[in-house]
C-alpha cells in the first residue's frame, strides 16, 4: 500500500503550476491554495494565464507514467472572433507554429465549435467585454503539449486565445470543481 497522495486541481488564472518559483517576483503558487503534502508536484503544467484541470501527485512514478501515456488533454478554449468551419478544419489538420524558434507542425487533433458557453464563472482577471467583438467558444482534444501550443495554434488560424480552460486529461474530467477546489483521489486512472 503505499502512502503517497494524489490530487485533483482546478487551477486558477494567475497562478503557476509550480511550488516553488525561484525568481524573485511575487507570483501566486499551488501551495497557497490549499495545504499539500511535502513533496507535492504537478504532472505537467497549465500557465499562469490558462486556468483548470491540473493533477499533482506526491509520487515522482506516477508523474512518469502520466506524462508517458501520451495522454489526451482537452480544452476549452475562448477566441476572438466567431471562428469558422475552415479554421476548425485547419486546426484538425495541423497548423504551423514556431517552438523554440523553429517550425513545428503540429500533429492531427480534434477540435469543434462548442455551441453553448461553458459555466465557468467568471476568470480572476476580466476579460475584454462584448464591445470589442464577439468571440466564440471551441473544444480542443491534443495529445501533445508544446509550450503555448493551443494558443499557438488558434493564432495561427486567425482567431487569437482570450480563454483557455483544460477539462479533462485522460478519463478524469474537471467535472463541477470550481476554481481553486481542491479533491484528494485514490489514484489517476488515466
């Protein structure tokens, strides 16, 4: 049996996904969202401006096997501008962003409009209001994850992130955990 511990985190706007920041900058950690474990660390991370589902674990294995699998990660993602069935193709097919200062294709994914807005409250920061245009709400499913990648890639097509929430990594969704909620689980069945 072993005695490690594992979470499940709706990550906040503004935070980092880390527990320790080294430079000297005042950033908001996960550490003050709740009172983890020695030892606790993300499996992957969501950046500062990205808010939602991430997992943290007290086992450095666990952590492995996660980010091993390949795993799907799916998004919602807010873009400025109602975007098109064309850019939805594109983003499907594989778009061209820069990482680390080369061209990367990006690998095929799913991606659709969502045709209701997601319920998640409102984001810590505001985000810029109706009179600047309409924006619209996409779902996004990668099995890769390049620094920036998904908003690289609605970028690319045209329609820049304004919003970007992960939902589900695997089979373990957000489900209903608001921002900054915090669920101890048994294990990760990814």
């Amino acid at each position: 049996m072993s005695n490690h511990q594992h979470f499940l985190i709706h990550k906040p706007y503004g935070y980092l996904s880390q527990f320790i920041y080294e430079l000297k900058r005042k950033k908001k950690l996960l550490g003050e969202l709740y009172d983890f474990p020695q030892g606790t660390m993300a499996i992957g991370r969501l950046d500062e401006d990205s808010e939602g589902l991430l997992l943290l674990t007290t086992d450095g294995m666990m952590s492995e096997i996660v980010r091993s699998k390949k795993v799907e990660k799916e998004y919602y993602v807010q873009v400025d501008g109602i975007i098109t069935h064309e850019a939805i193709e594109k983003l499907i097919a594989g778009v061209e962003i820069g990482f680390n200062g080369k061209k990367y294709i990006t690998r095929k994914c799913q991606a659709a409009i969502l045709n209701s807005v997601p319920e998640f409250g409102e984001r810590g920061k505001k985000i810029r209001d109706e009179r600047h245009g309409p924006t619209s709400w996409l779902t996004m499913t990668l099995n890769e994850g390049k620094f920036r990648q998904v908003r690289k890639m609605t970028s690319a097509v045209g329609f820049p992130t304004l919003r970007l929430v992960r939902i589900r990594v695997g089979n373990i969704h957000l489900n209903n955990l608001k921002a900054g909620e915090v669920m101890e689980v048994i294990d990760f069945q990814v």
